[in-house]
C-alpha cells in the first residue's frame, strides 16, 4: 500500500480472523525518497520491485526486507518481471530497458535458482 511519497507499505493478502491485515515493516532509511512510480512482483523469485523519482530501483524481499539498490542517472516510469528468472524490464523515455536478474540479484537467490525448472 502506498501511503506517502517514497514510503511502501506492506501488508500480507492473508486477514486476521478480527479482519486486520499484518502490515510487515521495514527499514524507513531503506525507502525511497521521492514518490514510488511503478511497483511489480516476482512470485517465482518471491521479491518486489519498485521504481521511483528518485532515480533508483529497489528490490524488496518477500519479508519487506531491502535486498539491492539499484541507482539509475534517470527516472523510470515503469518496471515489470520480463520472465520467470526475474529479469527487469523498465521503460525509460521512450526506450524499454533490461536489467539480467544476474546483475542484482545476490549470490544466495542466484544459488537457489540452480535446478529450479521454471514453467513455460
């Protein structure tokens, strides 16, 4: 959910029998800080990504954890997943960019890729 400019707030999709959602915090350093532009998840990977006019691109954990920056000399305006194994997709301008999931994701999720089969 976003609430403020740069600030994401994450809640999981499953309510409390009282009908509350557990909202999962996160660093408040680790937010952007300017507004949040674009926003897409990878369930294969479990991460999240945001986009925002602050020029970076952050990749989120599914724990709402800050995984990567990633620090951009321009502003994106929209990011999605372009495949299973997590590459970014972005539009800049009028141009649509690639970032390879080998270049920021860690060792340890590059790790967990190895032997996955990914569908079709």
């Amino acid at each position: 959910q976003l609430r403020e400019a740069g600030h994401l707030h994450l809640h999981h999709g499953d309510a409390r029998p009282d009908g509350q959602e557990e909202q999962v915090p996160h660093n408040p350093d680790d937010d952007h800080t300017g507004a949040i532009t674009s926003l897409t998840v990878s369930n294969s990977q479990r991460i999240f990504v945001s986009a925002s006019v602050d020029s970076t691109i952050k990749i989120w954990n599914h724990n709402n954890k800050l995984v990567r920056t990633l620090v951009l000399n321009t502003i994106p305006s929209a990011i999605t997943f372009g495949n299973h194994e997590g590459d970014i997709l972005l539009t800049i301008k009028n141009e649509i960019r690639r970032v390879g999931y080998r270049v920021y994701l860690p060792e340890e999720y590059l790790k967990h890729m190895i032997g996955v089969q990914y569908p079709i």
